[in-house]
C-alpha cells in the first residue's frame, strides 16, 4: 500500500507542468552531487567523432585583395599625376 | 619633377607599409591567422569550459540522463519528516528571544516552505514565504539576505499557472508576472547562482506569459526561442567559422580539461560553441529578456537543472532539448527528447487539439532524425528508451521508498550516513560521460578553414593608407628654398 501511494506521488510530481529553483538546505549538496557526477569523472580516451561542417569562403579574402590592388595602383597614378603638376 | 615624383612615390610606399601592417595585426586580432598545423588528435568540444570559473560545464550524459530520469530525487515522506523536524526547531528557536533572528531561521523558514511545496501544500507555501520576506524587511534586511526569500516566493508564485493552465486568465497571468518580479529579484541580488539556472527560469516564465496571449506559439518557438519549423542547421556543437587563431582559442578547452586552473586562458574557447535560441521573431513575438542566441550550453544546463533540482519532468524541458540536442549534431539525445516530449504533450497546454499539434511536432523531428545515415532504426531505439526510462523511474521509486522506510526506521536525513545502504545496492543511476563531448577534427576540415587572409587583409591596407599618401596635402615648394 506504501509503496502504490509512493508511486502515486511519484507520478503525481513527475506529471506536475512544474518548474522551479527552489532553494533550501539540500540544493547546495545537491548541486554539488550533481557536479561530482559527471564533471569529476576521468575524461575517457575518446574515439574520433564527427567534425564540423565548413563554412569558409575565399570570397572574402579576394575581393580584399583585389580592392587593395586597386587602391594601390590607383596611388601610385595619383601620386605620379599630382607629381607631374608641380611646378 | 624626378624629386618630387621619388618624394611622393616614398610617401606612398611609407602609408602602403604602415597599411600592410595594420592589416597584418587587424588579421592576427580578429582571429584570422592561419594556425600552426598540428597532428589531428581528438579534441573536447568549446562547452566543456564552464562560463564562469567556478561554474558548471556541460556533459551530453546529463541531457540524456534527465530525459530519461537517471538521477535522485527526495519523496514525499523525505519532506515530512523534514516539515516536521523544522516546525519543532523553528518553535524552539522562537522561544529564544533577543535581536533579531538567527540564520538557522531563516534556513528553516527555506525548508518548511519548500517542503509544503513539495508535498502539495501550495497556498501555504506561499503564505509562509510571504511572511518571511515581509519579516525580513521588517527588520530591516536587503540584499542578499533576501535572495532565497524572492527566488523561493517567485518560484511558488508561478507553479500555480503552471501546474493549472488556464489559457487568457488575468489573475494567472498577474501571478505569473508576479513571480517573474520576483525572480529577476533574485537574479539581480545573485547573479550567477545556480549555474544561471534562474536566468532560464525568468524566460519560460516570460514564455508561459506570451502562451497565455497566443497558444499558438508553443508550435512555433520552444521555451528559449528555437524556431520550431527550422531544418536546424549548423549541426555541430563547435561553430563552423572557427578560423586561423580562432581554432588554436577552441583547442584551449583541451588545456582546461587538464588543469582547471587554466580557466582565464581557456575561456575564449566558449567562443567555438554553437548558438541557439531567439530564432526568427521570436524577440518580436515573446516579450523575454533572451533577445540574441546564445551559447547552447547555457539553456541546456538551465533546463537540466530545473528539470533535476526543480520541479521535474514538463513537456517544455524536453522539446526545448530536443531542439537543442537537433541543433548541435546529438541526433540520438534529441530523438530521446522528442520521444519523451511527445508521452508529456497532455501537459503542455489544455487544448487536445493543440496537445495533438505538439505531439505531431515531436514525431516529425524524430522521422526528420531517423533520415539521417547510420541512424539507429526508430524500434530499437525507442525499445532502448523504454528500459532506460524505467530503468531511471525505478531508481527513483527506489530511492524514495528507502527514505520512507529509514524515517519510519526513525532515522533522520540529517544523518549524514542516511543514504548509506542505498549507495551500496548497485551502479550509479548517472550515466558514463563518455566521448560525446569530444570531436575529431580532421585534417581537411582545418585545411578548408585555414583561408589566406593575412595576405589580402595586409594588400587592403596597404591600399588604403597608400592612397591616404597620394592624397596627402603637400607643401608647395618655395622657390630658392
């Protein structure tokens, strides 16, 4: 009989839509237990999983490279145009 | 002429230099210079470095244990007996007299209140945090004295609309707005407590607030703002544009695994993580104070942490992981996450019909999972989720029928050697973490990424500062001079 009311409240708090941060004695150990449980664990050697997806591009890169091409060829026709106006 | 030509052609070539190495250094701060090669070796992915140094790290394991009830949780006759032993000190405590109160009361107010809480005595509840905090006041307390009064009352506050939805009621949604008060009280007061579960806490509170205008949401965002329609792309639990130095940053997190005092040098690695959350017009359909998308370590440990510490198991939780879990690559998890928010969806909202939209939902992203290769068939897998989730909810039952028949025994769970026996009688309920939270980062994958752009960035910046040369205004030239 214990144990179908234990069930029953079991299943009572586990269907409640309830969320909380509730803070009492046992949440600080609790969360501390929580921790221990995974976060202390030695690192297992781990097997090759799977990389990430790419997403460069030399779009980028090229059109920076041709802009400052271009900037710089055109200083130096300015510079040898204003050059060649001084008196 | 030929002087002047050489005077300005060196000025150009002087501002070119200056440029070129403004781009060069520009390169090497945003992250953009290629990395050494190094030979690829498995490394851990960005989240295993915890955003604040004495904070909690992600582990794949804990989603998969709290959708699958892998971890302890307190009974009924647990908080009894603690109701009962914390009215007997708090009566003896009041007997004392003198200034003020000592913490132990206030610790004990905590405790009472939780425990009604906890065993259904909700108004009460409330009342008793009421009071407290109206004490606390009175005697002229602020601060952080006051944290676990405002979280505790916010929290009581909300599992009422929570607990009984009653979509469009105004006295609901003024509690709810209530108990959000409340807690952004708290955060303020306390910032990073509980692994910034809190934070996570205000925003489903802020959800359940704009649900209650408009239930058609829960079929459009999930609790943290995932767009619920998205094909859920990147996959991957590192961000695909880690480049050049950038990458060495991510590969820090395997100097933090090692030596956790290496926190200060390792945490630009959480840079690497995948974000997620506030997709679409999520901002502009739900008022929240989660506006951008954020690190998907972040919510996950929120949602886990109100799923174990909290009030356990809501359909919200799990289909909010599960979007998460699609997100970043975890196919198996986020499958499992469907699958249990699908069996929670009469929890989600009154509405069968909405009920039935939302368990539809679930089933289309876990058919959308099984399309991917090498996926587990849906039979073995939900047959593995069955034993796993009984396996956890036995545990649980287990758990709590050993308090019941300690405290009957006429033990107290104050005791510090209380759960001994239990501890004894098997394996740990929390699952191995395993290499889920480790990738292998191929060489090709670093090629690919590895983009030249020290180079074009230096031409760029040498294009401009040469043409500020050409351009700079020169003194005319005094004759005789």
């Amino acid at each position: 009989m214990r144990k179908l009311a234990l069930s029953v409240a079991l299943l009572g708090l586990m269907a409640s839509p309830a969320l909380a941060c509730i803070n009492d004695s046992v949440t600080v150990p609790h969360e501390r237990q929580f921790k221990s449980s995974y976060i202390d664990q030695p690192a297992e050697q781990p097997a090759p999983a799977t990389s990430p997806g790419e997403e460069g591009s030399f779009l980028g890169p090229l059109a920076a490279a041709s802009t400052g091409g271009l900037l710089l060829f055109g200083a130096l026709v300015v510079g040898v145009v204003r050059s060649g106006r001084r008196p | 002429m030929i002087a002047s030509l050489i005077l300005v052609l060196s000025r150009i070539a002087v501002f070119a230099a200056v440029g070129a190495g403004v781009g060069l250094l520009g390169t090497y701060l945003a992250g953009l210079w290629p990395a050494p090669r190094r030979a690829p070796a498995p490394l851990p992915f960005p989240h295993v470095v915890p955003k604040s140094q004495d904070g909690m790290s992600l582990r794949f394991a804990m989603v998969h244990d709290v959708i699958h009830e892998r971890f302890e949780r307190h009974g009924p006759a647990f908080y009894q007996e603690r109701n009962r032993r914390a009215r007997l000190e708090l009566a003896a405590l009041k007997t004392l007299g003198g200034e003020g109160r000592p913490p132990r009361y206030w610790e004990l107010l905590d405790d009472l209140a939780v425990g009604l809480e906890m065993v259904g005595e909700h108004d009460e509840a409330v009342r008793l945090m009421r009071a407290k905090l109206e004490e606390q006041k009175s005697l002229g307390l602020s601060g952080r004295d006051l944290y676990s009064s405002h979280a505790n009352l916010g929290t009581f506050l909300i599992l009422g609309p929570f607990r009984k939805v009653r979509p469009g009621n105004e006295d609901d949604k003024k509690v709810l707005r209530e108990g959000l008060e409340h807690i952004h009280k708290a955060i303020e007061i306390n910032p990073d407590s509980h692994f910034g579960r809190e934070i996570w806490q205000a925003v489903i509170i802020e959800y359940m607030i704009a649900l209650y205008d408009d239930p058609e949401l829960l079929l459009k965002y999930d609790m943290v703002g995932n767009w619920l329609d998205a094909l859920a792309e990147p996959r991957s639990a590192l961000a695909p544009v880690i480049r050049g130095t950038g990458r060495v940053r991510v590969e820090a997190a395997g100097d933090y695994l090692s030596r956790d005092e290496s926190w200060g040098s390792a945490k630009d690695a959480r840079g690497g993580i995948t974000k997620v959350g506030a997709e679409r017009n999520w901002a502009g359909e739900v008022q929240s104070s989660h506006l951008w998308p954020v690190p998907f370590d972040e919510p996950t440990l929120g949602i886990v942490g109100m799923w174990r510490l909290g009030g356990g198991a809501h359909p919200y939780f799990a289909v909010a992981l599960g979007e998460i879990m699609l997100r970043v690559g975890q196919d198996h998890i986020a499958w499992c996450a469907f699958e249990r928010a699908a069996r929670l969806a009469e929890f989600a909202w009154p509405d069968p019909g909405l009920q039935e939209r939302f368990r539809q939902h679930c089933r289309d992203r876990q058919r959308l999972l099984e399309k991917q290769p090498d996926f587990t068939p849906a039979e073995k897998l939900r047959q593995a989720f069955e034993a796993d989730l009984k396996f956890g909810q036995d545990h649980q039952r287990a758990y709590q029928e050993y308090e019941a028949d300690q405290i009957q025994a006429g033990r107290s769970p104050d005791d510090p050697h209380f759960y001994d026996d239990f501890s004894k009688g098997g394996p740990p309920v929390a699952s191995p973490v395993g290499n889920a939270d480790w990738y292998d980062p191929n060489p090709d994958y670093w090629e690919k990424l590895t983009i030249p752009w020290p180079v074009p960035l230096a031409m760029l910046g040498a294009g401009v500062l040469g043409m500020i040369g050409a351009l700079w205004p020169t003194r005319p030239t005094t004759p005789g001079k």
